[in-house]
C-alpha cells in the first residue's frame, strides 16, 4: 500500500491559526515521496485554487476538503469529485457571508464526512451524527466508519513559536500543537487504513478546463454580436469627419469586430459600454482609456475610450490577440469620488448574488514580520524600531540579509537569530483580508455556484479567490479605477464654469476637442510644461521628472507621451539617449530603412510594444498577432520560446529578403527594448489627462490652485502648492474664522485657505463653527466669538488651535488673544440663560463686554505658531525688522548673498534609490517662499528649527533651466524659535 496521508491541514489560508505555506507543504511532500496532500482550512477556501495548482504542476493530487465550524462543534469535508466541490463552495460561502451552518444544510452524496478530531461532535461529546459518508476519530475495531486524522498546523516542532505570534496578533488562546507524523502509522488497525485508503482514492475532484461563458448577455432578445455592430456602426457615422485621414477604416472595424465575435466577446464590450454610458449620462468623469483597450477602434466607437488609435498608430492585437486566446481586459478611470455609484448601479442591473468584489491579502511584509515576531520574543519597542529602520522599504529580508549592518544585527545573540528565523518564515504569509481597489467580477449565474463567496466590508459580496486565479473558473474580472485626477478636473472645471461662465467637460470627447480649438492655449501649456512649472500635473509632479521634460523641451503632445513612457525603472537608462537624438538627429544610430522609419517617431529609440509589433510584422512579415506572443515572450524571459521566435523571425527575415546579420542585430534589440517597452494605447491614454492638466493651470492658474489645495490631504502638499501660488504673485491668505470655508476658494485673484488645514482640528469642530457662523453670522469681537463657540460645545482645546494658527488675528495679536481667554470664558458664561421651557441660550444683553487688554506682539513667537500649525509662516515676518535691500525675490543668479530668511520647515527624508538621509528645509521672508534640498555635510543643518530666523548666504543658481537655491552653513542665528533672542 501507498504512504498515507493525514486528511486534515490547515495552511496559511487559515489566516494566523497555522504555520504551513501551500509551498513549504509542497516541498514537504516532495521530499517525503508522497502523492497526495489534503487542504482543509478552517471555514474558507481561500488557498483552494493555489493549492490545486501547485499539486498539478508536481504531480501530486490534490484532496480538497474544509474545516467547517456546523452548529456547536466542527466537521472536517472532503470532496469526493467536482460536484463535491461545488457542495463545499456552498458551505463555505455560507459560513463567510455570517450565516449559520447547521447540520440539514449539507448534502453528503458526494462528500465525506469526518468528525473533527477534538472539535467534533464525537470527539467533543462522543455523539455520532446521523449522516452519510460520516466517519468518526477512532482507533476502535469495533467501528466500521473509524478513521485517525489530527489537526495539521505546524510541520516543525519549533514552528509552534509562530503559532504563538499569530496567536497574539490575532488574541486566540495560547495553544501548542504536539507535531503529529504528516504520514499515517501504518499499525493502525486495519479498518481504519481502509478508511482512510478509500477516501484518498475515491477523492478526485478536477476543475473544468473548457471556458465557461459566464457573462450575463446584453440583449436577451437580439444576439449580441448584432447589436455590437448596430451600435459601433451607429458611432461611426456620428464621428465620420475623424476617419477622413485614415484608409482602410471600416476594414479594421470589421476585423475587429471579427475577432470579437469569433472570441465570443460580445457581451463583455457591451457590459462596459452600458456602465461607460450610465457613468457619462450621469456626470460622472471617465478617463479617455487606460490600458491596451485604447487600441481598439471598437472601444473607441463605443466610447468606452476617447482616444481615436488611428491618429496614434495603436495596435488592436495589443491588446486582443487572436492566435493567443486570452480573455480581454478593459480597464476604466472613474472620478474616485463617485466610483462607488458605479458599482452600485452594476450590482442593480445585474443582481447582488452575480457581482462581487474581489479578495486580495494583506500580506507580512520583512518590516511587520520582524515587529510582530519580535513582540512575541519579547523586544522592546525601541529594539525593534532600530531593526526595522535596517529594512529598506519593499526589501524582503533575503536581501536586507546581504547588508552588512543587518546581518551583524541578526546575528548578534541567539534571540536575534531566531527572530530572523522566524520572521523569515512568516514573511508574505496572508495577515488579514483586504478588498481589491477596483476589480469586480460580473456573472451570468448566481456566483455561489461557481466559486466561494464572503461578505465584503460594504454591502457587496466578495469572492474568496483572489484576481490571479478568477480566469481559471471563466470569470472575467473588470476594473472599475478611482482616479482622483479626474475628480480633481471635475472641481477645476466647476470653478471655471463659476468664474467665467465657460463649460468644460473633459469626459465628452467632442466638448473637449472643440474648447482645445476655443479656449485652451496650447502654447501656454507647452510653455508651462517646458519650464518644468509642473506642481500638480498628472504624472509631471516629481523632482526628477521635472528635470526630464525640461531637458526634453517639450513641445508637442507626443513628447509628453515619449517622456511618461520612459520616466520609468528600467527604460531611464535611455532617457539620455532619447534627449542627445532629439536635440540633434545626426546622433541617431541608422540600422535599416524599415527599422529606421519606425523609430524615427521616437528618435531612433524602441519606446513603445506597439513599435515592436510593427519591425515584427513589417521587417519580417510575421502578423501582429504572432508579434505580440514574441513580445509576451520576451518580457516573461521566456527562453525557449524566444529562441523559437528567433528562428522564425531570422527565417522569415530572408525570406522576406532581408540579410541575416541585419535580422540579428534587429532582433537583439528587440529582445532588449521588450523587456522595458511601454504600452502606447496606456501611455496616449494617460498623456491625455496629462495635458489638459498642464492647459488648465497654464489658462486658469488661479482656479487651479485652489482645487489643488482643497483636494491636498497634507499641509506638506498644500504648502507646496501655496509656495508656487505665491512666487506666481498670487495673494494666499490664511485660514481666517470669518473667511475661511472647509475648502480653499478664490475671489479677485486671492486663494483663501480652508480651516482643516489647521493642524489638530478636526472635521466635527469645523462643521460646528461653519454651522455656527452660517446661522448667526460673522464674529464681531473676540470675546463674544468665545462665547459662541463656547455654547456650541467647541472646547478651550480647539479655541487655543484657532488662536496659534492666527485664525484669529483679526482681533488681535496670538500674545494678546491668550492672555485675554480666561477673562472671555468668564463673560461666556454672564450671557448664559434658561428659558421658560429650561433650554440653555444666549443674550448678550445680559453683560456688558469686557474691553480687550493688549499684550506686547512677539512676531517670532507667532512665526512658530503659524509654522506649527499652518507648516508655514504666513502673516508673522519678523524677518522684516532685519530686512537690508536684499530680499529673496531680487537675488541676481550666481551672487552670493545676505538675506534675513525664516525656517518654515525643516526635516530628514530619505532618497528612494539609495536610502540616504537628506534634509528638505523650506525657508522664508515677506517676498518669496523657496524649497530646497540639502544632500552632503547635512550634520551643521540639523541644529535647525521651524521658526528659526537666520542671517544666511544665499546663491541662486539655474541648472537645465531649473532655478535653485543653496543656504550656505554660515549662517547666524537671529532669534531661535527654542532660546529666544541671541
């Protein structure tokens, strides 16, 4: 007889309750010659098509079961086939959508049955259950339905130290597990064996491997390929005067829809096309594409994108091959603040049984594996704080292993070592379940039938297999994108409507074209991109893409499309090469005519997959389709199948007749340009949305601004914008209790900023002062403020926040304000009254107001106050009494000089590629706000503080056409925001 195994394993799929991998499980079973396993997590299936997978690709079958908590004790199934399985599925999802599971529930025909071993209802209370195919934990004779299985969840001794991690982080009860032999004991008694023997033989569950089509069907009275054509043909009518440059027009919708109905993708275009639809008749801003759905002129006729791909050379088969049968994935940008209507409406029209989101896990990173080991072995907070700083961020810890101050931090004591050991072990196993940001999965049939479901956090079910196994049951996942770009253009172009009476509706292709012919002046937003003034453009925002485009000279849309495609890890190496070629064209490396005239588009460089798909099909006369599997191939790095592909394309090559060496050498760089090579339908997509950000703030910059503050979720974010709003000679004032709104405006060309942006203040107390102020009107004295605010329930706590954040300053200065609140709180409480029915109110005629005594104005103080508060200084200069003719705003490039400033803010970052402290210090005076990094001899700038006021020497200098700022470490402290005057 075969080695047996045990029936019941728990994996790391019974999230923190075992300490065994699908992986380590795996290699286990390899190791010991064994050619079954068992996967019978606790109530979920989470690892079912994961484990099913591994176990077909090592030849081992796979026996998939449940661990399934049934009234009050627990039973442990086992599918006996498919039908077994989909039994399971049932229980499971039931179980995961808070339901109760009683024993009437299962139907055993195709299960097996076994009580759980010191959970079940035998075990516990020595009570059979009456069911078929129900076998109970017993090494007695006498029983024909006995059976041995122990619980499985940890296959080491030492592994129980991570069960009591997981046991900690997840509050269970301390348990240890004795380690049960994997196998079974071949002494046991012979009916048992038999038992267990049948049910491993008699298990055979296999997955479909046909394609389902599960997609519900857009008409059920017409057939969809039908109505697909009517209304891309429909479209194209409507938009004819866009294909007047273009041959072969209805030629490629045909062919495409061609291909489409021969995949039987009909329905799911449609899907898409409703839900576009709904979001666009409902205002509701979609992004022109994302993805390679932008290479299809069908998505483009349905206006699923709005991006047309013959002016852009896109490819369809980029994105739907036809000798590659993959499903089709259409991806869609919604304004994130509405995203969830979206999803709302799907789930109406479709059924909430037949949407789901999709499962994703929260996984142990290297740094949260080392905490949550650590506090188990009894680290303090304060050790683990200076191992966790050792890990970079994304290094796993194999790699932050191979540093050296690591390694010797591991290796300083046994506990370390273990503490490595065992974090190790844990890393990128599932901590907790999360939610997929944008997926949702759209079905034909109630999907309980079809896969395990679980109740979302919000209202929708949930599946439990995560994205990368959904395609393997015919599901077809589509994602329904936030982007807060578009909700961030939607606020821009309401701002617009409000000031100047003009509409702008970036989601309708037509609106958007005809103001790019009206309204929007390209040559600004060439401009404004040229000069590298890219604070709050899509994509444009970081320091080193800044440098990029302002080398690039950008001067047309499809330098911007070439820069988005390259500023990437990977193809940056090329950035040089591109810039060298663009400036001067006799720099470009000639290879063949062909070759040539497709990369001259991008400057003699392979940016995109589409041009690859093009030197395939035209040099070697291969099709698109067999192009793009070559492309697949390459950046998979798989080898035997790019060598295949390398005879076909040198063979053709010649037979196309091509030379041989000049195949080679073109093949080479395909094969190093398609590791890095960007998809163009994604990259025009999003080069879009790039644009017209750069038209909206080059054309209304005021308007600009003031959405990109109020949609800022930081004061470091809107202080950047405040900063470039001001040298841009934008008045910016602070937030003010009689002004200010929750969220920035703009009136004659002033940026008022919102209250939330006051540090320590919450949502709950602004709305209170806002409802405050709209019913009784604006705040006349500081005394009577206090009173108001006071009866409102708005604490001393919160006044004093308004009082340091100069919210106030209209009645006085902070020094005064504070000495004068007590004496306010006591008039509060002279203007209090019952009325006849006992309800608390105010009248002012009550007592007569106290006279506000003034204290002496201490600016550096204030300068504190607004940097701690506000993140920087905004109405206290007290660099002015210090100020000499020199002054941030008049400094001539490359003369050092004398400039009384105020730190703003001062603090350590860290580069991202070599993780070296550096300081960002944003400075000051009445003139001009500048930003600044500070990279070498950064020890002299810590002695700094917000609030500081310095004498300092000053250079300004241009580099690449981008101005900077250097405070050289000279500088002489005036009134430091700590000590006081020096």
């Amino acid at each position: 007889m075969e080695k047996l195994i045990n029936l019941h394993t728990n994996s790391e799929y019974s999230i923190l309750e075992s300490a065994i991998s699908l992986e380590h499980l795996i290699s286990y079973a390899k190791h010991n010659q064994l050619k079954y396993l068992s996967l019978t997590d606790h109530n979920t299936m989470f690892g079912v098509p994961e484990f099913y997978e591994l176990c077909k690709k090592n030849s081992i079958k796979p026996i998939i079961g449940l661990d399934l908590d049934v009234e009050n004790y627990r039973l442990v199934l086992i599918a006996k086939n498919y039908q077994g399985y989909l039994e399971l599925i049932k229980l499971s999802s039931k179980k995961m959508l808070n339901e109760n599971v009683e024993l009437n529930h299962i139907d055993s025909t195709n299960l097996f049955i076994i009580d759980h071993p010191t959970k079940g209802s035998f075990s516990k209370f020595g009570q059979s259950i009456e069911i078929k195919n129900y076998y109970i934990n017993s090494l007695d004779p006498k029983h024909k339905n006995a059976i041995f299985t122990k619980e499985i969840r940890i296959l080491e001794k030492e592994d129980n130290e991570i069960l009591k991690t997981f046991n900690q982080i997840a509050n269970n009860e301390e348990e240890e597990f004795t380690l049960p032999e994997y196998e079974i004991n071949e002494k046991l008694p012979q009916n048992v064996l038999n038992n267990i023997f049948y049910i491993i033989e008699n298990s055979n569950v296999e997955f479909p491997k046909e394609y389902q089509n599960y997609l519900p069907q857009y008409d059920l009275k017409i057939d969809s390929s039908i109505v697909l054509k009517e209304i891309v043909y429909k479209n194209f009518l409507e938009k004819i005067k866009k294909f007047e440059k273009y041959q072969n027009v209805k030629e490629r919708i045909n062919y495409e829809l061609n291909v489409i109905n021969s995949l039987k993708f009909a329905d799911y275009f449609l899907i898409i096309y409703d839900i576009v639809k709904f979001a666009k008749e409902n205002k509701i801003s979609v992004g022109p594409g994302r993805g390679s759905a932008a290479g299809s002129i069908v998505s483009y006729l349905l206006n699923i994108t709005s991006i047309n791909p013959l002016k852009y050379d896109l490819l369809f088969e980029r994105f739907l091959n036809p000798e590659r049968i993959t499903m089709p994935d259409i991806d869609i940008d919604f304004q994130d603040d509405r995203r969830d209507e979206i999803v709302e409406y799907v789930t109406k029209k479709y059924g909430h049984q037949k949407v789901a989101l999709i499962t994703t896990f929260q996984r142990f990173g290297a740094k949260m594996a080392l905490r949550d080991v650590g506090r188990n072995l009894n680290f303090t907070q304060v050790d683990m704080n200076n191992i966790s700083k050792l890990v970079k961020l994304n290094q796993n810890l194999d790699e932050a292993y191979r540093t050296t101050k690591f390694k010797a931090q591991m290796l300083a004591s046994p506990k370390h070592e273990l503490l490595y050991k065992n974090a190790r072990k844990i890393e990128n196993f599932p901590r907790q379940v999360g939610t997929h940001a944008a997926g949702i999965i759209i079905s034909n049939k109630n999907l309980i039938e079809i896969i395990p479901i679980m109740q979302s956090s919000v209202s929708n079910i949930q599946t439990q297999y995560s994205m990368n196994y959904l395609e393997n049951f015919s599901l077809l996942k589509i994602d329904l994108l936030g982007l807060k770009a578009l909700s961030t253009i939607k606020l821009i172009e309401q701002k617009i409507r409000e000031a100047y009476k003009i509409k702008y509706n970036f989601s309708n292709e037509d609106e958007y074209t005809e103001q790019l012919k009206k309204d929007l002046d390209p040559k600004k937003a060439f401009q404004l991109l040229s000069d590298g003034n890219t604070a709050g453009v899509f994509q444009l925002e970081s320091p080193g893409m800044i440098q990029t485009i302002k080398k690039v000279k950008i001067s047309k849309f499809s330098d911007i499309v070439d820069v988005i495609s390259l500023y990437r890890p990977g193809p940056m190496q090329y950035i040089q090469e591109y810039i060298d070629n663009k400036n001067d064209a006799s720099k470009i490396k000639h290879v063949e005519k062909l070759y040539d005239e497709i990369v001259s588009k991008t400057h003699g460089i392979i940016i995109y997959q589409e041009q690859i798909l093009e030197i395939v099909q035209k040099y070697a006369g291969l099709s698109y389709a067999k192009a793009d599997i070559l492309r697949r191939a390459i950046s998979k790095k798989n080898s035997e199948e790019i060598e295949k592909f390398k005879d076909l394309f040198i063979s053709s090559s010649i037979q196309h007749g091509q030379s041989e060496k000049v195949a080679n050498e073109i093949f080479s760089k395909i094969e190093n340009f398609a590791q890095y090579g960007f998809n163009k339908s994604h990259a025009v997509s999003y080069a879009t949305t790039t644009f017209y950000f750069a038209q909206l703030k080059a054309n209304f910059p005021l308007e600009f601004y003031t959405v990109l503050i109020s949609s800022s979720d930081s004061l470091e974010t809107i202080n950047k914008y405040v900063i470039e709003a001001k040298n841009n000679l934008y008045t910016v004032e602070s937030p003010d209790i009689n002004v200010s709104d929750f969220k920035a405006f703009s009136d004659f060309e002033k940026i008022f900023l919102p209250l939330i942006m006051i540090k320590g203040l919450g949502k709950v107390a602004i709305q209170k002062i806002l409802d405050e102020r709209n019913q009784n009107g604006k705040y006349s004295s500081f005394f009577t403020l206090v009173a108001r605010l006071n009866f409102v329930g708005i604490t001393k706590g919160i006044l004093e926040k308004l009082i340091l954040s100069n919210a106030l300053r209209n009645f006085g200065s902070m020094q005064t304000l504070l000495a004068n609140l007590t004496q306010a709180y006591a008039y509060a409480e002279t203007v209090l009254f019952k009325d006849e029915n006992g309800i608390e109110k105010i009248n002012f005629g009550l007592s007569k107001e106290h006279t506000i005594v003034e204290d002496k104005r201490d600016l550096s103080f204030e300068a504190k106050n607004e940097s701690e508060y506000l993140g920087m200084v905004f109405n206290a200069f007290p660099t002015l009494k210090y100020e000499t003719k020199n002054t941030l705003n008049n400094l001539i490039l490359n003369i050092e000089y004398n400039v009384a400033i105020i730190v703003d803010k001062i603090f350590i970052s860290r580069t991202k590629s070599k993780n070296k402290e550096y300081i960002k210090l944003i400075f000051s005076d009445r003139t001009k706000v500048v930003e600044t990094a500070i990279f070498n001899d950064i020890e002299k700038y810590r002695e700094l503080k917000d609030g500081d006021i310095l004498i300092a020497n000053i250079i300004m200098k241009k580099y690449d056409g981008l101005i900077s700022y250097s405070l050289r470490p000279n500088w002489r402290i005036i009134n430091n925001s700590k000590k006081g005057e020096q």
